[in-house]
C-alpha cells in the first residue's frame, strides 16, 4: 500500500523544472497545518462510517446468514480500515514534516502566550464599566419614563 501524495497531486511529474519542481515539493507550514486538519476529518469521517457499519451488522444468533451480505459488509469495512491505515499514515508525514519545518525555531514560553492586564490598565477598564453602567441605568430611567407617560395616555 502506498500513500497518497501531500502536494501536486493530478500533476503529472516532470512537469515542472528545476526550481519549480522544489518549490512544488516544498509546501509551507500553512499549507501543511491545513492538509494535517483536512486529514483528521478525513479520519474522523471514516471512523464514524466505519462504527455506523459495525452497529447495523447483526450478531449471528443462530439466525441464517447469507453469505453475499457478509462478505459484501466485510469488504466495505476492510476497505474502511485500509482507507483509515493509509490517512493515518498521511498525517504521520505531514506531522513529521512540520516538525522538521519548525525545529530552528524558538520555543515560546506559555507565559509570553497569555495576555498580562496591569494594574494601570484594570483601573482603566473600570472606569469605563462604571461610565457603560452609568449610561445604562439613565437610559433604563428615561425608557420607563416614557412607558410611564404611555400608560397615562
């Protein structure tokens, strides 16, 4: 079995030449986060096909069982698992692959990661909850006016 190719599949080879062809071989981190996410789609897809097939399946229980239907929901489940090996395999390369496309880079610590709001900065964003809440109990104050002077009518 093999796998699929990553890029440029449909193109035949030799189509490209010289830095083309490498700069067809070489798919950027981007690219491949994409293809590794359209992947595990891919095997959530068939797995769910995959246990669909396994709970319409009857149990033998001593009920006569034709041999075409058995062998017919065999093969489409091999074939599943087969589908599902190969996708498995794919993403293990595209993994491999973005590792080896960010292994110069610099880890980033998880602290550097998170937003820091200082104290300064709370304060601020106080202020302005207070002015929103002020602005909003007037105009609640004004809206019941003017229901209050509706009802008098």
């Amino acid at each position: 079995m093999s796998t699929p190719p990553l890029a440029g599949a449909g193109i035949p080879p030799g189509a490209f030449s010289g830095t083309q062809a490498q700069a067809a071989r070489e798919v950027n981190t981007a690219s491949l986060c994409r293809i590794g996410q359209e992947t595990v789609q891919d095997i959530v897809f068939r797995t769910m096909e995959i246990f669909q097939l396994l709970r319409n399946m009857q149990l033998p229980n001593g009920v006569t069982y034709h041999t075409g239907t058995y062998q017919d929901r065999l093969g489409k489940l091999q074939e599943h698992l087969r589908q599902l090996s190969i996708l498995f395999r794919k993403l293990r390369l595209v993994y491999d692959k973005c590792n080896e496309n960010c292994a110069g880079l610099d880890p980033v610590p998880v602290e550097q990661l998170i937003p820091y709001v200082e104290e300064d900065g709370s304060k601020h964003d106080d202020r302005g909850a207070a002015s929103q809440l002020r602005f909003a109990s007037e105009e609640r104050r004004e809206i019941m006016e003017v229901n209050k002077v509706r009802k008098l009518k």
